[in-house]
C-alpha cells in the first residue's frame, strides 16, 4: 500500500455469479469495483456511482474498513483490499 511501510494491496476477481470470500487477518481497506449490470455503463466504488468532478476531475476515492475476517466479494467484481499492517519486508 503507497507510504505505508510494509503494507501489500490484494486484487480479488470474482467472475462467478454468486457472492465468494476470502480470509484476511488485520485491518483491511476495501475498494470494491460493481455494476448494475454487467454491460453497464456506471461503474460503482463501494455502491456509490463513480463520477468525474468538475473539470474532469478524478473523484476522491473512501475504502470501507473491515477487521480481520471473512471478506465479501459480490458477484462479478473486483476488489482492492489494502492491508497497511501486513509487515511484508520486502515492502519496506
């Protein structure tokens, strides 16, 4: 994870239908890509619609924070899950 010392980010892809999980110990940043549909043309971060500002500006991104556990991720997804306490040494 960019300026944390030691800290990874996860990509988890589920091109199931159905809802998957996955483990993870620590705190977690969850970024997590959803559409409507599948042909949509609204990409949505963390349920919220993702929209240019003014100017086209890039709109400011929140994770959800989540504690050790199970992980949810939806059907046809992607999901960024930033651990800034993993301690991995060659992230340092």
């Amino acid at each position: 994870q960019r300026n944390v010392p030691g800290g990874v980010t996860l990509l988890a892809i589920n091109l199931q239908e159905q809802a998957e999980s996955v483990a993870v110990e620590g705190p977690a940043d969850l970024y997590t890509l959803t559409a409507t549909e599948l042909q949509s043309r609204t990409v949505l971060l963390n349920g919220v619609p993702l929209e240019l500002g003014p100017g086209d500006t890039v709109p400011q991104t929140r994770p959800l924070r989540q504690q050790s556990g199970e992980v949810s991720l939806p059907p046809t997804s992607i999901t960024f899950i930033a651990l800034p306490g993993a301690a991995n040494p060659a992230c340092r």
